[in-house]
C-alpha cells in the first residue's frame, strides 16, 4: 500500500528566481535549479507552470518542461527566462532527479512561489549565482 512506499526527503535542492544581469547593462529575471549539496545529481527534470488570479480573471500559464543531464554539486542551472507580469501568479515548479549514488531513488519536491513572493524584500545574495534571487528549498 501506499505507506508501504519509502518517500525520501529533498535535502540541499531549490528553485532561485533572481535578476540575472546581462551584456547591454540591463538585468533579466531567470529561474535555476540549484544543487547545494555534496554529490551531483542527474537526469533532472522541472515542469513549471503559473496560474492564479488577476484583475478577477484566472490565469494559467502554460507547462514548461524541463531536462538537466547532469547538476554537480554547489552549482547551478538556468532552466528559463520568467516574466515579472507572472509574479502575482503561484509559480509551481516540480523538480524530479535521481543522485549520482547509482541507488536508482528518484527524488522530487514541488516548490511553490506564491503571489507576491518575489519582491525585493525577499531576496538575497546567491553565493553559488553570484546573483540577486528568491531562493525557496
């Protein structure tokens, strides 16, 4: 049954949102999968999806998809570019991987930017980005 089923918790992986800052001056915003942790983990995928309500209308965006061969460990992925008109939304991101023990264990973990998070109150430095961000792990 299902509580015969082991779950393992995500420890040391989190989805950044935060302004990458690019050739012509300017800054873009930008999701990564972040890999905080002492090994490397692979086969990573994030789906990504937006919805909510704005102005008494539901919006819901459409799914991303997205594969990371290979994150080693305290390093960093962009996955993809993010409109800041989506910030009054719930960004959802699902992140699936497996470690590079060869366990064959998947991991997963939905992260879950709810409206209005992503403001400048809440972000901080990201050593690892080298960036400004909203970190949720």
């Amino acid at each position: 049954m299902k509580s015969d089923i082991s779950f393992p918790s995500v420890v040391g992986v989190s989805i950044v949102i935060g302004l990458d800052p690019v050739s012509t001056g300017g800054h873009e915003w930008k999701v990564f999968v972040m890999n905080s942790n002492e090994f490397g983990i692979r086969n990573v995928l994030v789906t990504s999806k937006g919805y909510g309500e704005i102005d008494g209308r539901q919006k819901t965006t459409g799914i991303l998809r997205h594969h990371v061969e290979n994150l080693p460990p305290h390093s960093a992925m962009p996955i993809e570019l993010i409109d800041p008109a989506l910030f009054d939304l719930c960004n959802e991101f699902w992140v699936s991987y497996y470690k590079d023990d060869e366990s064959n264990r998947i991991f997963d973990k939905k992260f879950l930017f709810l409206p209005g998070s992503i403001i400048e109150e809440n972000m901080s430095f990201i050593p690892t980005l080298q960036i400004r961000g909203v970190i949720h792990g």
